[in-house]
C-alpha cells in the first residue's frame, strides 16, 4: 500500500477539468493529504510547546488521521 499512489501534487496550484474524475481525485487527495500533514504539525507544536497545560494534542486531533493508503 502506498500513501504517494494516486497523488499529483504538480497540478495542486492549476485548474483541473471537470470531467476528469481520476485526476480530479488525485488533486483532492494530494489537498487532503497537505492538510493532514499541517494538522499533524500544528498538533506537534501545541505538545511541544506544552503551556497549554495537561492536553495531549497529538493524540487528541491527529491519532484519527491517516493518509489514504491505496493498492496497485
């Protein structure tokens, strides 16, 4: 399985046909896949910085996402 299968990132920034169905699926996933990276890092600062007091913010915003891992 592969969290890179099924991604474009060079289109990420270009308009993308409507009736294109694979390559507007893999722009959607390459957008999810950016957001859950900023989540993720957002989280990580939150614990690092640790004056928030006792919330384990990785565990609490990040443990339930995950890349979509799809098969070739």
């Amino acid at each position: 399985m592969s969290d890179k299968v099924g991604r474009q990132d060079d289109r990420l920034d270009k308009p993308n046909f409507h009736d294109a169905p694979n390559r507007t699926v893999e722009v959607m996933l390459s957008n999810q896949d950016k957001l859950i990276d900023a989540i993720k890092g957002m989280a990580a600062k939150l614990d690092a910085d640790g004056g928030v007091g006792d919330a384990d913010y990785a565990t609490l915003l990040t443990d339930a996402l995950g890349k979509l891992d799809l098969v070739l």
